[in-house]
C-alpha cells in the first residue's frame, strides 16, 4: 500500500534525514585506513542515540533475511554492493566503501548512503563513485509531481549504462515512511512513462548501486545479508530520501 505523508509526517521525517546525513557526514570523516567497520558501527551508534532517534536497519528482518540485521550500518567495500555487515576487519589504502545509514523519529524514517576513498584510489573507482552519484542526480531530477517512478528509473540507468556499469538485478529503491521499506519499489532500470504516477505526499528513497563490468548479476554472501558482485569487481551505491511536493523533489536527507 502507498503511504501519502502530510507536511507535519514530512517534517518529522526531514528530522530523521537530518540525523542520518550528519552521522554519515561523521563516519565518512571517521573512515581511514587501519579503521576497524565495527569501530564505525559504533560511532554511528553513539551519534543516533544521542541525537534522540532510533536506528531503522539494528533488528531489522525483511521476509528475505535469514537473521535480523546485526548492525546499525550496512558498511560494503569493494566488491560488496549492499548490505554490508560490519565486522573486525580493518579499512585499507585504496579500498572503496559504501555505508548506508537509517534512523528514525517517532516512528518515521531517513534512509541515506555514499560511497568514499579509503586514501588514494585509482582512476577507475573514482569514475565509478562519481557515476553513482550522477545517476542518484539524475534519479531525483525526474521524482516530480504527475511523473512516473519509470521515469526515475530510467534516467538511472541512462546514466550508468552510458558509463558502461551494471547495476545489479533485484536491487533498487523503494517508499519510506512509517515503515522503513514500503510500496512502491524504485527499480534501478525501467522504461519512463511507466509505472505509478507520483503524487504530493509520496516519500521514495532513491538508490542506485552502480558496477565495474557492465554485469547485472549479484550474489548473497553465506552471511545471509552481504550482496557481492559475482566477478570481484568494485561496486558504488549512493541514495538519498526524496519528498514529492508541489514545488519539485526535496532531499530531506542532507544536514
């Protein structure tokens, strides 16, 4: 079922967004080479807890999940494309991670992610981070009152199949509010004029997750959780929550 927020639902869940975008902003800055993720994980922690809000992905079970999610970050690096949990491992010189964030206030929720360098990284990861972003931008310019989620869709995988990425099949946005996940899915590829109409209320949190190879295929790790790529080769996910209002798309995920 679609869920149309008033501008008081919509103003809670900026709150959330605001929360979100700092603690990312902080744990970016945080993430070195030599950084353990769980070390992250418990920034992120502490950040949200003290903000006054609650962390959307720490037991979270969709149907699909054989566990509840573990962690309050899904932190993915290199070939893990989403859903990362994070563990002792330590960050490396080069290495590309995504972390992907989500909080709550009174029972409403932001739902954010970037990927950033650990140190120097090489040409071909940076193009790739930066294409990722490009097609979130090209995603948000298209979610407008009276257009169609196809439309977001589209303008996603223009971006990255003229760049030459995959974008993994199954993996994709999706409506956020009371509930973390909710109707309607935001698909990653799609034709435009296609599919729901958007109208005033509607909150989507648009997410595209970009890879090296131009492949579409994806793999779960035994962890249940991790998505990998099948080939090893690096992955970029960027993804903000966006309101549908009269005057344009609002980020309600940004400081």
């Amino acid at each position: 079922m679609v869920e149309l927020k008033s501008a008081a639902e919509i103003a809670v869940m900026r709150e959330a967004g605001r929360v979100v975008a700092q603690t990312l902003t902080a744990v970016a800055g945080a993430a070195a080479a030599g950084v353990r993720l769980s070390e992250l994980d418990e920034l992120a922690a502490e950040m949200i807890a003290r903000a006054g809000a609650k962390p959307s992905f720490l037991g979270y079970q969709p149907d699909w999940a054989p566990t509840p999610f573990p962690s309050v970050l899904c932190l993915s690096v290199n070939d893990a494309i989403v859903h990362g949990i994070p563990g002792k491992a330590r960050l490396k010189d080069g290495d590309l991670l995504s972390i992907d964030c989500g909080a709550s206030i009174d029972g409403y929720h932001g739902d954010a992610a970037l990927t950033v360098a650990i140190g120097q990284i090489d040409g071909a990861a940076r193009r790739l981070s930066e294409t990722t972003e490009a097609a979130l931008a090209a995603g948000i310019a298209q979610a407008r009152l009276g257009a169609r989620i196809g439309d977001i869709s589209h303008a996603i995988e223009t971006v990255a199949r003229d760049a030459g990425y995959g974008l993994p099949t199954g993996l994709g946005g999706h409506g956020i509010g009371s509930s973390m996940h909710q109707d309607p899915g935001v698909p990653n590829t799609g034709r435009p004029g296609r599919g729901l109409v958007l109208r005033e209320g509607l909150v989507l949190a648009i997410e595209p997750m970009l890879t090296e190879g131009g492949g579409d295929r994806c793999r779960v790790d035994a962890d249940g959780w991790t998505v990998l790529t099948v080939d090893g080769k690096r992955a970029a996910h960027f993804e903000h929550s966006v309101a549908i209002t009269g005057d344009g798309p609002v980020v309600l995920t940004v400081a």
